[in-house]
C-alpha cells in the first residue's frame, strides 16, 4: 500500500512539474514573438519550440500514466 502512495505522488508532482513548465514555455512564446529578437538568435525560437512541444508531450504522457494508476 505505502508503495503505491509513493507512486501515486511522485507521479503527481512529476505531472504537474512538467506542465508548469510547459505552461510557462507556452506563455512566454507568445510575449517572446512580440518582441524585436535580433538574427543571431533566432536559432534559440526554433530549439524553445521543439522544447515546448517535447513538454507538452511528456506532460500528456504523465497524464496518461497517471489517469492508468488511479483506474488500474
């Protein structure tokens, strides 16, 4: 019993790490695209996307396994 309370919260708080960053990524993309971002850097937008998308994906996962632990 005490193994799966420890499971069930350490994948909580990894769940909602992941979309605290994730959402933190998402919000400041925007306010980043509204600002004059000089040419050398624009490699740094494309690589902050795929890390976007990568969270957004781990965060879906988490979710997923998460949902499976509370229903299995």
């Amino acid at each position: 019993m005490t193994t799966w309370i420890l499971e069930t919260v350490g994948l909580l708080v990894t769940t909602i790490g992941a979309l605290i960053a994730f959402l933190h990524l998402h919000r400041t993309s925007r306010e980043l695209a509204a600002s004059n971002i000089p040419p050398e850097c624009q490699p740094l937008i494309k690589d902050r996307r795929l890390l976007m998308i990568t969270m957004g994906l781990m965060s879906g996962w988490f979710i997923i396994q998460y949902i499976g632990l509370l229903i299995g």
